[in-house]
C-alpha cells in the first residue's frame, strides 16, 4: 500500500462529516462537478412520495393548514437564519427577487388603475 493511501485513509478516518455518508446515496467515485444538484440525500425519495401521494393526491387544499404549506416561508427562513447571520423571524423564503418585483409592480398598477376613471 503506497504512503499517499494510507495518509488518505487516517485523513477519511479522522473526518468529522464521514458520519453523514450513510445519509446520501452515493456509488464510490470521486465525484468532482462543482455544478450539479449533488448527491442525492436518502431520505428525499421517501419525502417526494409523501408530498406528491399524500400531501398533494390524497389531502389537496387541506395541505396548506395540514401539511404546513401555508407557513413553509418562515419555517424555511428560520432554518437558512444561521447560516446567515439573522435571527429566527428575519429570513423569508419565496419566489426570486424578479419574480417578487414584478409582482409588487404588477399590484401596484392594479391598485392605481382602480382609483382612475
């Protein structure tokens, strides 16, 4: 076994996130673009089949209270706020900011069409 193996074993053996492995389906290559969705996490097949049969085939419009759809914007945010630097409350997720611009001008419009005429 050459010396660059075995450093990289005790490196893989020393590492803090080897843990986290059995939480990705992962095939074993050494996987190197830097743009691409990543390796999938085990439990999302299992959460995208609750969501499309469950929450969305089965419970409909009863899951914007019942699944929680109704505040995922804040609990996303409160969750991304760490990472960020903000406090639980300041962060929001939605639409992108183009998307949020245009619906803000959009209503804004309405609203002062409806004072005309």
């Amino acid at each position: 076994m050459s010396d660059l193996t075995v450093e990289a074993e005790e490196l893989d053996a020393a590492d803090e996130l080897a843990k986290l492995r059995s939480q990705f389906v992962l095939d074993d290559v050494v996987y190197l673009d830097g743009n691409s969705l990543g390796a999938l996490p085990a439990a999302v097949p299992g959460r995208v089949e609750d969501v499309v049969r469950r929450q969305w085939g089965s419970l409909r419009i009863r899951s914007w209270d019942e699944s929680g759809w109704w505040t995922a914007p804040e609990r996303i945010g409160d969750r991304i706020a760490p990472l960020v630097g903000s406090a639980a409350g300041q962060i929001v997720v939605g639409d992108s900011t183009s998307v949020n611009v245009f619906k803000a001008v959009v209503g804004a419009v309405r609203l002062a069409g409806e004072g005309v005429g």
